[in-house]
C-alpha cells in the first residue's frame, strides 16, 4: 500500500513529549500554590532560601555591570577618568558599583511597573 509523501512525513517526524518533572512542579509550587495557601515552616524556609538567592544574583549581576562599565571606560567609550579608576586598595572598580547600585536604586524608587509591563507587551 503506498503512502503519501504527507503521511510518510508526518510518520518519520519525531513526537515531542513534555512531561512535568519534579523541578517543574516544585517551582509550580512555589511560585502559584505557596503564596496562595500557607505552608508552615516549610514555607518559611522556601520564602527565606529565595532571598538569599536573589540577593547573591543581584550582587553578581551588580558587580559584573561595574566591570563591564570598567572596560568601556579604560576602552575609553565612557569618560575615563570615572569609569575606567581602579581603587588601589581592594582593586575593584568602585566607581562604576556605586554608580550601578545607585541607578538601580533609583530605578526601583520609580515604580514604573505599569510603563515596563506596557513596553513589554508591545502596547
């Protein structure tokens, strides 16, 4: 019996199966179910380990952006004289930190969560 090319096609393409692990749920968990219905202690230490974890990737992220504005300023793309210093004590471009931190300080003091929500829509 011949086939059709269409039905050979759709014969030979691989079925894609997506199936919730364990980390999907736990994270399903997290984020719908836990704010939603109190956990005890559990939920605690859920709510306590997320902190800390956002805390060390914005400290991560803060630093990277610093030195990424250090190699615009010793590339001199940005004015060097600010961005591209080094403090001679910890070797750190201190400058460009402070000069992030306060610009995300700044950006979260606005509450632009409407106009960020918008742009992200496209409307």
């Amino acid at each position: 019996m011949a086939t059709s090319p269409a039905q050979a096609s759709s014969a030979a393409a691989p079925r894609l199966r997506r199936a919730l692990a364990l980390w999907n749920l736990l994270i399903i968990g997290i984020t719908i179910i836990q704010p939603t219905a109190r956990m005890g202690i559990f939920g605690d230490i859920i709510n306590f380990t997320l902190l800390v974890a956002n805390i060390g990737s914005d400290m991560g992220a803060q630093l990277a952006a610093g030195r990424l504005l250090y190699g615009m300023g010793r590339g001199d793309a940005l004015p060097s004289r600010f961005f591209g210093a080094i403090e001679p004590k910890r070797r750190i471009p201190r400058n460009n930190i402070i000069a992030v931190g306060l610009f995300a300080l700044v950006g979260a003091s606005l509450r632009l969560r409407d106009t960020m929500w918008s742009a992200l829509r496209f409307t």
